[in-house]
C-alpha cells in the first residue's frame, strides 16, 4: 500500500505541490500543504516539488495466517418469494472451486420465515445452510443484513465470499469488505482458486479493453460479486444433504437506524435475462425504426429482442433491453446479433450462449471470434431473407 509523506524540514511553502496537483488534494494552509481526502497516490506532486520534499513511500500489509480462513460462503438471496437463481450459480462454481483445496461450500440464508429455501439449498451440495430468520429481516436493510453477514463471516472465518451482483449483492458485498478491511472484486466473469487459496478474480477493466486478474494476497475473506448467467447452477440432488445451523440475531441489528415505512412491489416483467431466444440490434442499424426488423425477427423466432449501449446513449432503446456491462448479461440457447461489432463490454456478457449466430458486414469484426455461425453480409438483405424462410418453413 503507497502513501505520500511531505518532509517539514525540506519544505519550503512554495506551493508548487498543490498547482501540479490533478486532483486538487493538496490544501496549502498557513504556507504550509496539507493532504486531503482527495489524493490518489498518482506521485505527481512527488515530480513536482523543487526541494524533493515529498515522498511516496511504499508500506506493506501484514498477512493474516491462511490457514485459519477454509471453505467457500455464498450468499443466498431470496428474491420475489423464490431463491434467485445467482445463487445456485455460486454454488455450483464454489463447488468446482472447492475441489482443488478441499474446502466446503456453505450458504448464508436471512430474512423471514425462510426454511423451506433453506431445506432446497441442502439439494445443491452444500455442507451447511447458516439461517437468520426475524421479521426484522423481512424486507432488505443494508446495515441490518449485513451485521446478520459479519457474525456469520467471524464465526465461521470462510476464505472466500461470494454475492450475486443484484441489487441487494451490489449494497451488501462492499458493506462486509469494509467491516473486514479486506478487498472486493465486483461484476467478475471468472473465477479460479490457487492452492495457496489466493482467488484470482477476473473482470473486464479500462472500459473492457482488457480482462484484469485481480488477487487479494493479505488479507481474509476475499469477496467477490459475480453477474446471473455467468456461471453454471449444480444439477439438483433427489437427497438433501448437510446441516441447517440456526443462528441468533446480533444485538447491532436491534440498533439499525433504518426501518421499513413501507412496501412497493415492482410491477412483474419479463427480462432479456431469462429469454430463450434474442435477437440483438447494434451500431449497424442506420435509424431508430430498423429496430422493427430486429423485432420482427424476434417474434417470428418466439423470442425477446435486445440492443448495444450505442443505440441506449441514441434513445432508440431503454437500459433493460441492453447487453453489456453496464446492462445485462444474458445466457439464451440461441442469440442472433445484428450490426453488432462485438467489444469486449459486449462479448462479457454474452459469450456464454448455447448458440452464437453474428451478422455484420466486416469479415474482421471481432463478434465473429466468439461466434458460432458466421454471416457475413448486409443485415438489411439477410434478415428479410430469414424471414421468408421462417414463413415459409411455417407454412
């Protein structure tokens, strides 16, 4: 870990620090600088200064004993009265994980009246099912949730914590990395676990142009949230079997400053997320009504249709019918791009479709290395064309 340290003794109140200063974290106050909760660190204020007064100084962190942090733990979110299906992808990726270290895989289970989830998770091959149930957990509070989460995490001290990166994972996950002052990976596409137990979590980075393996080498546990329809739920066993640990509710839920006024239910809808069948618009569409051949084509197919960031930033279509990283990740048994260039961004989120078929007139779009048909040609002459024989395969 880096810090900046300015010498008294050398400095000579010029201010030339806080001029060069990209982030305007140098205060000078009684011709003196001062640091402020700005500073990153960048050492350009190092370069800077005239009299070398300033110093980035490079401190390491002690590393805590590995081998009292063992098992996977992953947080299982009930959603709508069900279990969101994330978090039997985590488990089934916990589980593959688990097998180079011989570590377990343990869910963590709250909210109200929730047995029966608990009872179901014991079909997916975890070892214990760790339940807070109260009616103070019956709708989602972010302190509350996650002081159940710390007591949890300190009594049975996993190495690693997986959370869906929902709504709820999205709040709670970098709560508990800052209760533990440890480091959280979030929206990771893949996951690997060294045999020292150091996890390797892989996410795109710098806008998606490059795939970043990041490692928390110091410090337990190590948390991570991964994106629905990353990773491959576990088949599901006739026999359940592992514990259901009932666990008591910590005394600092009691002291929670937030309190649910009231409920609204989101109205019920369908998302690209859970189609079968998507057919998607790019870049290539030339106006906002083309996107009517991309639903048509969709419709004959009996699936949804979806859009790239560039046609949401155009207004041609909304955030929830988008693919990407700063959409949604889709996993359909068949997925039909259209004018679709193929970025990383894109291709995170969707390359794990059963079936890939790409139109774009490029031969070298990058689209077509994570496809598996590739049609070269203008989209505007091939989808007519699938049309027609969608109809008269119909007839």
């Amino acid at each position: 870990m880096a810090k900046i340290a300015i010498l008294d003794r050398k400095c000579i109140g010029c201010g030339v620090c806080a001029s060069s200063c990209p982030f305007g974290a140098i205060d000078m106050k009684e011709g003196r600088p001062e640091l402020n909760a700005g500073c990153r660190v960048c050492g350009v204020c190092v370069r800077a200064c005239p009299e070398q007064a300033i110093l980035r100084l490079e401190t390491r962190t002690e590393s805590v004993d590995k081998s009292q942090w063992r098992d996977i733990l992953v947080f299982a979110e009930v959603s709508g009265g069900r279990l969101h299906p994330v978090s039997l992808e985590l488990i089934g990726k916990g589980l593959e994980l688990a097998k180079n270290v011989n570590f377990q895989v343990k869910a963590i289970l709250m909210g109200h009246q929730v047995a029966p989830y608990a009872q179901e998770l014991l079909h997916y091959g975890v070892s214990q099912v760790a339940v807070y149930d109260d009616p103070e957990l019956a709708y989602f509070r972010a302190d509350a949730y996650a002081a159940c989460a710390e007591d949890y995490i300190k009594f049975a001290k996993p190495s690693v914590v997986l959370v869906g990166a929902t709504a709820l994972g999205r709040s709670l996950a970098p709560r508990l990395s800052t209760r533990f002052h440890t480091g959280l990976t979030a929206d990771c596409t893949r996951l690997e676990l060294r045999e020292n137990t150091d996890l390797v979590q892989i996410r795109p980075a710098f806008g998606g142009n490059i795939m970043a393996q990041i490692v928390t080498t110091n410090t337990r546990p190590q948390f991570a949230t991964v994106r629905y329809k990353i990773m491959n739920a576990p088949a599901r066993r006739e026999a359940a079997e592992g514990e259901i640990l009932p666990r008591k509710l910590p005394k600092a839920v009691q002291t929670c400053r937030a309190s649910c006024v009231s409920v609204t239910p989101v109205p019920p809808g369908e998302s690209i997320s859970d189609a079968e069948v998507l057919v998607v618009g790019g870049r290539g569409l030339q106006k906002e009504g083309d996107l009517k051949l991309i639903q048509d084509l969709a419709q004959a197919l009996g699936g949804d249709w979806a859009t790239t960031r560039p046609l949401v930033e155009k207004g041609w279509s909304t955030n929830d019918r988008q693919i990407g990283l700063s959409g949604r990740t889709v996993r359909p048994r068949l997925i039909i791009t259209c004018g679709v260039s193929g970025a990383i961004q894109f291709t995170a989120c969707m390359n794990a479709s059963d079936h890939i078929v790409a139109i774009n007139t490029d031969p070298a779009a990058p689209i077509f290395d994570v496809a598996h048909v590739a049609i070269v040609g203008d989209l505007y002459e091939i989808i007519p064309q699938l049309m027609k024989q969608l109809k008269e395969g119909q007839a």
